[in-house]
C-alpha cells in the first residue's frame, strides 16, 4: 500500500520510492535531518494543543497502522463535534494519516496539515493534494451525509504554517486540491506500477537534493561506482 510519503518520495525520484518500499534499511538520514524532523513534530504538537479535547489516533494504537481507518470510522460516526489526530483513511490503495482533522457540530470536516514552515512549497501542496485526494474519496463511507455539508463532507483543507513571529496561519488548499484529482489518480497508478517492478536505475541528478536530501543517495552512489567499475575492468 502506498502512503503519504511515499507519494512524495515518488514524486522526487521513482527509484527512491521503490528503495523505501523494498529496502528501506538502506536510508541513511544525516542528523540534523533529525533534528529537522524532531523540529516539525515540536511545531505540530503546540498546534494540537489548541484543540484540548482531540483524540490521538496515533496513542491509542501506536503502532498498528492499519487499524488507523478502522478507529476513525468508528470516531466519525459519532454525533457531534469530534477532533482527531492522526486519522486514518484508505483509497485507491493509498493510506494516509491527517494531522489535525475537525468534525464540526453539522457533521463537515476541516483538516489541518501541519507544517514548520513560513510559507507554503509546492511540495506541501503535493502533501495536500494526495491527502484530500484519498479523504474526500473515503469519507462518503465513514461518514452520513448532512443537510448543512452533502457529499463530499471534505468543507476545507488547510496547510497550516506560522509566519515570522511564531503565530499559526492557516492556508486554504481546497480548491486547489480538488483541482489535481484528475493528476493525482495517474501518479498513483504510475507509482503502483513502479512498486510492483524491478529497481528503476536512474542516475544520479539535481533531483537527489530537490526538494530534500535522498536518504538513499548513498546506495545509489555505490551503485553507480559499481557500474563504473565494471565499465573500466571490461575496456
């Protein structure tokens, strides 16, 4: 099954997809891509702390993946307002997990995105898009239309950053969003496809940087000095 990040690492370098699919001991993350990570998490939980009440997926099953959208179901299907983080869904054989997801008292849904950013990349909207893609897609089924929020009950999604003082801005993506359906449903099928095959080898490039560091650049490295190698014995 495909995921979110994967969805992007496919989006940067198809072999790179296929490596944390298939291989993905071979990742090698530098420390301060650590510390970038442990920033992003810091940044994400202050957010969820403004809504007090919301319930953590991601605590309550740790581990357990895919029992995510089977707990999420369950939440949803409550009356009344509900808060989640890390809620889980399936589409098209794509999982993903929303940061912040808000079910209002008429039964629409608001999902926040959260990013330790002061401005919003075309990578995050390729994170957004993949999310609101497989969300709006599922939540008929989790979900009972309502009279103030019909099908789909996907009302906003936000990419949620901060600016220059630290303070929260929300971003809308819907539109946007919703207008990569048709672009999202091809890179899935083509990134499908790209799993069920053998290792791509596509060389090294600019792409291994862009929009982040590859954390399998290393193998990739060796491989390509591997081939080099085998060229020189064989002059």
């Amino acid at each position: 099954m495909l995921s979110k990040s994967k969805y992007i690492r496919g989006l940067q370098c198809e072999r790179g997809l296929w490596l944390e699919v298939h291989n993905p001991r071979l990742a090698h993350y530098p420390a301060a891509t650590l510390a970038r990570f442990r920033q992003g998490r810091d940044f994400e939980r202050e957010f969820k702390e403004t809504f007090p009440h919301g319930i953590d997926i991601s605590r309550r099953l740790k581990g357990n993946i895919m029992q995510y959208p089977v707990l999420t179901a369950r939440l949803l299907s409550q009356a009344g307002e509900v808060v989640l983080f890390e809620a889980g869904f399936v589409y098209d054989g794509v999982l993903v997990l929303a940061d912040v997801l808000h079910k209002d008292a008429e039964g629409c849904i608001n999902v926040y995105e959260v990013k330790d950013s002061l401005h919003v990349s075309d990578t995050f909207r390729h994170d957004v898009a993949i999310q609101h893609y497989v969300i709006a897609h599922a939540l008929p089924a989790v979900v009972q239309p309502d009279l103030f929020c019909p099908t789909p009950q996907l009302r906003h999604f936000y990419l949620l950053h901060h600016d220059d003082t630290g303070a929260f801005v929300p971003e809308e993506l819907t539109d946007y969003a919703h207008s990569q359906w048709d672009t999202t449903a091809r890179n899935i099928a083509r990134f499908k496809a790209v799993v069920a095959g053998t290792e791509p080898h596509i060389p090294i490039s600019d792409h291994c940087q862009q929009p982040y560091a590859c954390p399998f650049i290393g193998h990739c490295k060796s491989d390509q000095s591997d081939l080099s190698d085998s060229s020189d014995q064989s002059d």
